[in-house]
C-alpha cells in the first residue's frame, strides 16, 4: 500500500517544529484627552475637537488651547496647542491667566478663524474676552486683544455665527448677573454697542438652531465647579431681530435619576451631526458637556475631568414646541436618535430648581428672581413665577412692579452677589486645601503615555 503522506525533509520538519511567530506588538498606551470647555467644528468631512488643556491646581487653570481631529468621533488626533497664555497680552495684567470656554468661528468674509475665549485673572479681576485669529483651522493662532463687551465684566460665554444671515454673536454672562448677547463686528473681533438680547441669571451657554428662526440654548446656574441643574431658553424670531431681544426660560432639558445634577455635567456646546442615510431628515444635535470630577477622588478633582456626550430630542405632544430635552442614555449611538422624539409631556419634567444662599448645592450660588413680588422667596429658596419683561439692563424686574418693588429687587440681587462673590473666596480656599495633600504621580505616567492614542467620549452617566 501506498503512503499517502510523503516523508518529511529536514527543512519541513525545522519549519514545523520552529517556534510560533510573535504575537503583534500591543497598540500604544491611550493618553488622556484634554480639551475642555470647548467646541465642535465640522469642516469637509473632519471634525475640529478644541478646548482648554488639563486644569492644574489649585486655581485650576489651562496654560493653552488645544485641539483635536476626527472622522468618525471616535479615533481622535492631537493636533497639540493652538493658542498658548504666553501669547496672551492685558494691560496691568500678566500670567497666569485664565482660559475658559474658547469658541472658534470662520469668517467667511476675511476667510479667518476667530477664536473668543473668557479671559481672566486667576482671581476673576480681568473678566474679559480674548480674542485670536488664523488663517486655519490649525492655526498659527494671532494674538489680536482682550476687551470687555459694552465695557462690562464679562464671565462664561459662548460665540455663533447665525446661519440666517452669517452675523457673529457673542453670548456671555455680564457681571454673573445675566446673560447678554452681543452683536460681534464684521471681523468678529469685537461686539458692537450694548447687549441686544438678555436672559437671566447663568452661565457656560450653548446655543443651536434645529428649526429656521428658531434658537435655543442650554446653560448652567452658578454653583462653581459643581454639577447643577441645566436651564433652558428659546427665542422665536418673529420680529425680525434673530437671537435680540428676550429669551424665554422653559422647563429643564434634563429629567430623571441626575436632573438635579445634570448627569453630574455642564454643558460646553451643542453640535448637529447628519443623518449620513441622508433622505432630508433633520440633524441630530448633540449635547456636550464636561464632567468636572470636583468631588471625585483625589489625586485629580478637576484635573481628571472627564466628558458627556448626549443626544438632544424635541418633545413629542407638549405645548411648548419649542421644547427639548437630554435624555440620559449609556453606549448609544447616533443611529438609534435620527428623527426621533422623546413621548414625554411637559409637566412630567422637573421644576426649575433654585439654588439659594440658604441651602447651595456646594460652593458658588446663585438665585433666579422671577418677578418683583416673587424676588424675596427666591432669594429664600421659595417659587418664583414666570420671568418677565426686562426693564433695565441686569435686573429681571415685572413691567408693572413700582419704583420700591424694582428698588427691592435690586437691593436683594446685591446682597446675593455679595454672597456669590464670598463663597467664591470659600470655595478657591477649598481647593487649595483639599489638593495640598493630593498625590499627583499619575502626572508622569501620562507624559509618558504615547502621543498616539484612541479614544471613545464618555456617554451618559456612569
């Protein structure tokens, strides 16, 4: 009988008994992104991620604005510092800055890229926007200067360009005692006269547009580092004025386990992505916010702050419609929320809450005064009504109150902001202390890390 099988040569037999190949070598380490309080920008099929670098103690302040690059939202370039403080100049100031809630517009009309930034002193006594511009996207970022809108003090703030006209807007909280809009000039370096448009008392805005004429924002209350309740306000342009004028405040976009907390999020900016099946379903906007660690574990607090990305959906049946809210949701995908609505009625949302002197969530505080009758309860942590028209700049007054009830008002949000301003000294104290003692070791271990790296933004609440 026949072998089937043909004896083996001594080259086969080393070949068959060789040692199996080497595994592939491991991907390199992933290295941490830090690009907060920033924004998207879409530009021929790649998205800009920008924002502000690591937060450092104890007045947790970035030294630059970084960026990042993407197809697909999930694989992320770095890109390293587009804007550094040491290019930063301000008279009767000088470094460290701080650098907070950089937004980039393209100008079409000088083809530039215009970065606007809060601009302040580590103690808050600058509070100002800053303001650079490119020629790319990448950079090299020109410094060009810091100014104060309509001479006012000017805190968190946010900057768009209106997509019905192309004009540029800067919104801001003036005085962190309400919000303006201001109109940007043509080279969207500077605002033009006094706010056209206001809201009340908040901060970290995010403003998008899901229907013509129509404008939304998603903002903050003040309580400093600390997660709160989100607020949410819409314009409706029928007077032909776009983002000027008054801003309705609505329900809260946020409801459930973690809507007095916001899924422990701020939000930072709010961003459509396509629908890539196309057939003219309208965008999906997203809702991005960083998560700030501030009572997390030391060593890190704010220094490890991480991020949360949201779909945002109209409300199905309310009332309003100009309603939407951020659902809460883990491992999603954008393909689950194209064309959707949330089947939620308005008064299954939460009430607004109010974070009074009395009983603040933790550190900074502030109060939503509704009316002139309704100021002192609010100021105690009562309810308030429903806001009405303002009459003078920073002071949300009812149009019917006499002199003595404005004058109240008044008075009350003064002794309010001097309570803001205390707790703001508590809270910077706090920091220093609870980070005298941290252990920052891990910031070798990171410097170490890779310069390339993949990374999956954190979605919903943990």
């Amino acid at each position: 009988m026949t072998n089937a099988h043909p004896p083996l040569s001594s080259s086969s037999l080393l070949i068959f008994l060789s040692p199996s190949p080497p595994p592939p070598p491991s991907p390199p380490p992933q290295k941490k992104i830090h690009v907060h309080d920033g924004g998207i920008h879409q530009e021929n099929g790649t998205y800009w991620w920008y924002g502000t670098s690591r937060k450092e103690a104890p007045s947790w302040l970035s030294d630059s604005v970084t960026l990042y690059s993407s197809k697909d939202l999930q694989h992320w370039r770095p890109h390293g510092a587009i804007l550094s403080g040491s290019q930063i100049r301000a008279d009767g100031h000088s470094a460290p800055w701080r650098i907070e809630r950089p937004k980039i517009l393209f100008n079409k009309d000088t083809g530039k890229y215009v970065m606007l930034f809060h601009l302040d002193a580590p103690n808050f006594s600058l509070s100002s926007i800053g303001v650079a511009t490119a020629p790319a996207i990448t950079g090299p970022y020109t410094w060009v200067r810091g100014f104060k809108p309509d001479g006012k003090d000017s805190y968190d703030m946010t900057a768009f360009v209106d997509p019905n006209d192309g004009q540029g807007y800067v919104v801001t909280s003036v005085e962190n005692r309400w919000m303006g809009v201001f109109r940007l000039n043509r080279d969207f370096t500077q605002t033009v006269g006094p706010a056209c448009g206001s809201g009340p008392r908040g901060e970290a805005p995010a403003v998008f547009f899901p229907k013509a004429k129509e404008y939304h924002m998603i903002a903050s209350h003040l309580t400093g580092w600390s997660s709160n309740q989100a607020m949410q306000l819409s314009r409706i342009d029928t007077d032909g004025k776009g983002p000027c004028g008054d801003w309705k405040l609505g329900p809260p976009p946020v409801f459930g386990p973690g809507e007095d907390i916001s899924y422990d999020s701020q939000v930072t900016y709010i961003f459509p992505l396509a629908d890539p099946k196309g057939s003219g379903s309208p965008p999906l906007w997203v809702y991005l916010a960083d998560r700030w660690n501030y009572e997390g574990p030391l060593p890190g607090s704010v220094a490890n702050a991480t991020y949360v990305w949201l779909p945002i959906l109209p409300l199905k049946g309310t009332e309003n419609p100009t309603q939407y809210a951020v659902p809460s949701v883990d491992n999603w995908s954008p393909s689950q929320f194209y064309n959707k609505t949330l089947a939620l009625s308005a008064a299954s949302l939460p009430p607004a809450r109010r974070y009074s002197v009395a009983s603040p969530p933790r550190g900074l505080v502030d109060v939503l005064e509704s009316s002139a009758a309704a100021a002192a309860a609010a100021a105690s942590g009562g309810a308030g009504g429903d806001w009405a028209t303002q009459e003078v700049p920073a002071r949300w007054v009812d149009s019917a109150a006499s002199a003595s009830e404005r004058a109240a008002v008044v008075e009350a949000e003064d002794e309010i902001a001097a309570e803001v301003d205390a707790a703001r000294e508590e809270t910077g104290r706090e920091m220093s202390e609870r980070l005298a003692s941290a252990d920052e070791s891990s910031d070798a271990a990171e410097e170490a890390a890779a310069d390339d790296f993949y990374y999956v933004p954190e979605e919903g609440k943990q």
